[in-house]
C-alpha cells in the first residue's frame, strides 16, 4: 500500500529532468507535464528523484525529455 505523501512538501518537488511539478499517483511521483511524463519511485516513503530513477516509456531516450 502507498504512502501519501504530505501535500506541502509534495508541492515543492519538482521533477529533475523537466522542472515540472509532481503529482502522486501510488507509489509514484509523475512529472505534469506533456508526454512523455517521467515517473518516479516513491521507496519506503521517500520520493527517488535522479535522472537514473526516472522511469519513461519505451523508446523514450532521456535526452527527449529533459528541459534544460
């Protein structure tokens, strides 16, 4: 079962690659913003937020999604 992360701090992450913020959606951190959307792990409660992390569709590079 996921944890809920608490609604003030889950309002200052931001997604690493893309600088959009994140929405909670199980045990998973989603980046809203256009797809494709990376998504995150949210491990024994706290939120992996690395480039190594993000999970993206397949055939979806890094460099198509990062917003430098």
């Amino acid at each position: 079962m996921a944890t809920a992360l608490d609604k003030s701090f889950l309002k200052l992450l931001r997604c690493p690659l893309t600088g959009a913020p994140l929405v909670q959606a199980g045990d998973e951190l989603i980046a809203d913003c256009p797809d494709p959307a990376p998504r995150y792990p949210i491990i024994d409660g706290k939120p992996i937020l690395t480039a190594e992390a993000a999970r993206l569709p397949d055939g979806v590079s890094l460099d198509e999604v990062r917003r430098d």
